[in-house]
C-alpha cells in the first residue's frame, strides 16, 4: 500500500510553515541550505538568491541533471500604512481577491518580527461582502490603531504579507495547507537527496530551488544558465480540478502523477514523458494526464542557451493559491519513487538517446 513517509510529512510540515513571497524567499531558502549541508554537499547561490547543491567532487565527464522546484508563494507587500492603523497592499502573483475578506494574515517586519492580522470585511449588516474586489478596496488589520503605533512595531513600506494556512492533516491520506505550490517541490528535492546522496550514480545531479517564480519565472532564468544542465526535472504543485466528482477531470487528488503533456509554456519533450511513463509503469504506479492553461519554471528553463531537456513532475493540489490547499499524501509517495528511480535510470547513453530522439525523432 502506497503511504506517505513520516519524514515526507516533517518536510512539509516545516516547509509549508515558513512565509516567503517572491523576492523574499529568506526563510525557505535557509531551511533549505541547513538541509543540503547536512548531506555535506557544495551549496550555491544565483545572484537573484536561487539556491543549488551538488556533490563536492564532480565527475567533468558526466552529464548534469538539475531538479528544482520554486520556493515563493503568492502574497502581498505593504504599500501605505493608513491614518487608522490600517494597511493597504500590493498583491503578488495570482489570488483570486473575491475569497479575500476575513481570511487570516501573517506580516513579517524587515527585523522578522510577526504580526497577525486579518483582511478587513464589510459586514453583512453593512451591505458587504462586495463581489468585485480590486486590490485597492481591501486593507489589512494588524490590530494597530494609528499608522503611528505600526510604525512604532516595525512595520513599513515592502513588507511581506502572506495568508495564516497551518498545517493539518485531514482524513486518512489528505493534508491542508497553504503553499504547497510549491514546498512540494522543495520537500521533494529534500527527499531526493535523502533517498542518492549515498548511491553511485551516472550523472551529477544538483538540486535546488527557484526565486521569483509566481512573478515570471525569474529565478529559473538565472538558474539555468548558471548551472547549464544537460537535463532540467522542474517539481511543482498544479492546480487539481476534480471538485465534480468527474473521474476524467483534469487532476484528480490521489490518482498519481501528473504526466504534464501542455501548458502555456511547454510542450513536454516527448522522449523525457515516455521515460517518465515507463519508470512509472515498470514500478506499477499511478499517473494521470494533466494540461494547464498556467505553467511552470520549465518554460524558462527550456529555452536556456540553444535549448535544454525538459520534464515537469508535478502532483496536483486543491485550493492552490490559497491558505487551504490540499494534497494528497499517496501522490507525494507515488511522485517521490518515480522520480528516485528516474534519476537511476539516467547516464551519458540515455541522455544522448533522448537528446538525438528530441532533435531528429524517433528512427
Ligand atoms: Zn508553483
């Protein structure tokens, strides 16, 4: 029986517990670098703050396998403390404003101060809640009541605000959370290391994590062409849409891993999907299509210098983009042996077949 791993679930935990908006990836990223150096490994940075790690002594010889996964979520940075104490926001990255009113808050001050807070919300009585939202018609209620007494905290201009979103486990095999879009991925990347660090294997594999990505994809850009791997694994939580009941929507929790044939960024490299199949039906596990109208670091990452090889294996989550998502934890499991195994399977001769099979096709 597939069943997420008690260290599986430990990652998360403390990965979905730690705030980081695009360009303030400070927490996750010395959670992280604390968890690569314990595997003794070189940990490097690109000048955006993408964080890598690899082996001290790597085989020249040997082609490079990059696994990454972003480590920003969606939120907000303080634009104006008001008068009344009151804080409104620049939003950052895509959230649905209309689910906004009431929702809880976290404010991290430039010194790491945290404060908790709520979004404002008009009454029922008084004629809320509004349907159209613009960002300008919501502030934030941090319990100050004077801009002097915010200023007096700590608080100004640019700082991060993210939505409260504890973790929780829920039913048998389902957890709640925010974020994880996408401390999936940077759990995974953790787990990776865990599971070859100790193996021999044929490439020289680097795992790290993104900056920026649900502003653009930045951090991919820097990253790639700072590492020029000869094959690029982007880790990523997609949106599930199986809230019908339908058994052929498009990402269903609990069905496996997303085969990520097209979004608005990449078409899959079809020779790195087919081995991503095999590896998953040799190991008899579950998978599913999946095709997003959003995309991923991959749509950076492909087009580095004269082009590099690219796959997305990504598991699909409820309610991303919000202080509630849900995974399920057998996806995790499912998505977490597929990919040891993957990464085995991968040596100079593989690489060269796919690459001649990506360039010319199949003979
Ligand atoms: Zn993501």
């Amino acid at each position: 029986m597939i069943k997420i791993d008690k260290k599986s679930v430990k990652y998360l935990k403390e990965l979905t517990s730690l705030d980081a908006i695009s360009g303030r990836e400070d927490e996750v990223r010395n959670y992280l670098k604390k968890a690569y150096l314990k595997h003794d490994l070189v940990v490097e940075y690109d000048e955006l703050g993408s964080i890598v790690a690899h082996k001290k002594e790597a085989d020249e010889s040997l082609p490079k396998v990059l696994v990454i996964g972003h480590m920003d979520e969606v939120g907000f940075i303080v634009k104006q403390i008001l008068p009344n104490g009151l804080i409104s926001v620049n939003v950052v990255g895509g959230i649905t404003l209309s689910r906004l009113p009431s929702s809880r808050l976290i404010l991290t001050t430039k010194n790491n101060k945290k404060y908790y807070g709520s979004v404002s919300a008009l009454a029922p009585h008084l004629g809320g809640p509004n349907k159209d939202i613009k960002s300008s018609d919501l502030t934030f209620d941090f319990g100050f009541s004077s801009e002097k007494e915010a200023i007096k905290a700590g608080v100004s201009v640019n700082d991060m605000i993210v939505e409260e979103g504890n973790f929780k486990k829920i039913g048998k095999n389902r957890y709640l959370a925010k974020a994880f879009d996408n401390r999936y991925g940077c759990a995974l990347g953790l787990d990776l290391l865990d599971a070859l660090n100790e193996e021999k294997l044929n490439v020289n594999l680097y795992v790290g994590a993104t900056v920026q990505e649900e502003v653009g994809c930045r951090g991919a850009i820097t990253l790639s062409h700072m590492i020029k791997p000869d094959i690029c694994i982007i880790l990523d939580c997609s949106p599930a849409n199986d809230y019908d009941g339908n058994k052929n929507s498009n990402g269903r929790l609990g069905d496996g891993v997303l085969i990520r044939y097209l979004d608005r960024g990449v078409i899959a490299n079809k020779a790195l999907l087919d081995l991503q199949i095999d590896t998953l039906n040799e190991l008899k596990l579950p998978y599913q299509y999946f095709q997003s109208a959003g995309t991923t670091d991959g749509s950076k990452v492909q087009l580095a210098y004269d082009g590099v090889l690219l796959l997305s294996h990504c598991l699909c989550a409820r309610n991303i983009h919000s202080p509630s998502s849900i995974i399920d934890g057998r996806d995790y499991e499912v998505a977490r042996i597929s990919l040891v195994n993957l990464i085995k399977k991968l040596d100079k001769e593989v690489i060269l077949r796919l690459r001649k099979e990506t360039v010319y096709g199949r003979d």
